[in-house]
C-alpha cells in the first residue's frame, strides 16, 4: 500500500468512531502515516460537519507545506 498514499487523513462523528480506529490501525500496519481527527472514543458528540471542516483544513495545510 506504501506509495499509494504516504499520508492520510480520516475523521468521523461519534457514530463512527470505532470503525475510523480500526482503519487507522491496520493503514498503520500498512505502514501508512495516519492522523485521526474527530471523535476519539465514540463519547464525543461531534457533527460530521465539523470534522469535514477539520479534515479538510488538515489536508489543506499540508498541501501548502509541499508547495
């Protein structure tokens, strides 16, 4: 998976939460540097729309940093 994507970013809501952590763990596994943003343990109550936001500003960011 290595050089597909170096670098990823995913976020959720609380719904979701268990699910992001178990992909972030195994696209680590496929030594794939992951940043989770978002709702940590699924107690968080946090609106999607907020973590699109928050994803987007992340990935936004880096592509100013390789520029």
């Amino acid at each position: 998976m290595r050089g597909i994507f170096d670098k990823i970013y995913i976020g959720s809501d609380h719904a979701a939460a268990d699910a992001k952590m178990i992909l972030a763990d195994y696209l680590r596994e496929k030594g794939v540097e992951v940043t989770v943003l978002g709702s940590k343990n699924g107690q968080d109550l946090i609106q999607f729309s907020d973590v699109a936001e928050e994803v987007a500003l992340a990935v936004a960011g880096d592509e100013k940093e390789e520029t």
